[in-house]
C-alpha cells in the first residue's frame, strides 16, 4: 500500500517537530478524501489513522508503527477498506526535528526521505484555517505488498493496469504544530502505475 502510505502517509510527521519531546504513541487523526484531488474512480472516502505501537529495535533505531485505516467508496467495486501500516523514526517527535529539516531540506530514513518544501497557509474542506504550515514531499518509499494492494483500490481493479508496483510515489503534506499523531491537515499522494498516473488528496477533519 506504498500509495497510501503515501496517503497515510502522508499523513504522519507533523505534530513531532515542535515543543517538547512527546511519546505520540495512542494518537489518533481523522481524514476525509478531496473529491476534486483525487482519482476519479473514487466516489468518496475516509482515513483513520493512529500512532498504534512503539518498536525500540526498528531497522535504522527506535520507530513508532503508524496505522492508515482507509474506507473508500469505488465506482463498479463499492466499498473497500483496508490498512496500510509503516514505521516513523522516533527521532521525528523531538523537538529539534523540524527545525533542522528547515535548515537542511532533506531527511532520510529506512523507510523514505522528506524534502521540506516551504510554508505555506491552508484551509481545510471543513473550513478551518491553518497558518504557516510546514509543506513537505514523502518519495521514495521503500516497497510493500500493501502498496500495490492500495493502487489496485484506487483504479478500481482494473486488471488492465496490473498489480505491479507503484513508482514515483510520494506524499506532499501539510504540516501543523498541535495536530495529533503525524500533525498532517492535507495530504496529498500521487505516483504510476504501469505508467498511469493515480492520485489522492485528503484533509483533516
């Protein structure tokens, strides 16, 4: 589900960057999909996402299992639910993590990069405002059977754009301090597949 991940994703780094060092572990944030952002086989859908469990032996040092509970509604198919679960470095949530990403432009771990982009302020579907968001871009994941489960959800099944894996995924993300679990309010995934493109956008709820 590399493309949700994305999506999830996408959804996962933001809160940790600021303040003091916290134990996210247990937070929860909800996400409804942008019809006018995503693919148009998708009718409607939401994503749950919680901070699930803290793993201190994770590949690359101490991660916290982040999960995206994903309910869409998809033409032909109807509804399709599943999960898509990745590891976010601990590192994140201290203090200093986005105030360095600022600095540098780019952060990298075993599971994909970050590159910050710029601040941005944004609205959310529900109306609520957000200023000075940190905008940033997920690439390069690390490949997961559940990513091409997710991509096959997303173009409705069609058998004529295969099962392989997603490339040139990536999340771009809005960022805001005090949003719970990632601190993501938009999020916004895109990548191919057997050279199609296939997109997402969510905001918070």
């Amino acid at each position: 589900m590399k493309f949700l991940t994305i999506l999830s994703i996408t959804l996962m780094f933001a809160t940790g960057a600021f303040g003091q060092t916290r134990d996210p572990l247990g937070e929860e944030a909800f996400y409804d999909l942008d019809k006018s952002r995503s693919h148009n086989m998708i009718r409607s859908g939401k994503v749950d996402s919680i901070i699930a469990t803290y793993n201190p032996h994770a590949e690359g040092g101490p991660a916290y299992e982040y999960h995206l509970n994903y309910e869409f509604v998809v033409k032909l198919l109807g509804k399709q639910k599943g999960t898509e679960i990745f590891e976010i470095p601990a590192e994140y949530f201290s203090p200093q993590f986005m105030e360095e990403l600022r600095e540098t432009g780019y952060y990298e771990s075993p599971q994909f990069k970050l590159e910050y982009l710029y601040v941005e302020s944004t609205t959310t579907m529900n109306g609520l405002y957000y200023e000075d968001c940190d905008r940033v871009r997920f690439y390069d994941f690390k490949e997961s059977e559940t990513s091409m489960d997710f991509a096959s959800v997303l173009v409705g099944n069609d058998r004529s754009w295969g099962r392989g894996s997603i490339e040139d995924l990536e999340i771009k993300a809005h960022i805001y301090y005090g949003v719970p679990a990632i601190g993501a309010v938009k999020l916004d995934i895109t990548g191919k597949s057997n050279g199609r493109g296939i997109f997402a956008g969510a905001d918070l709820r």
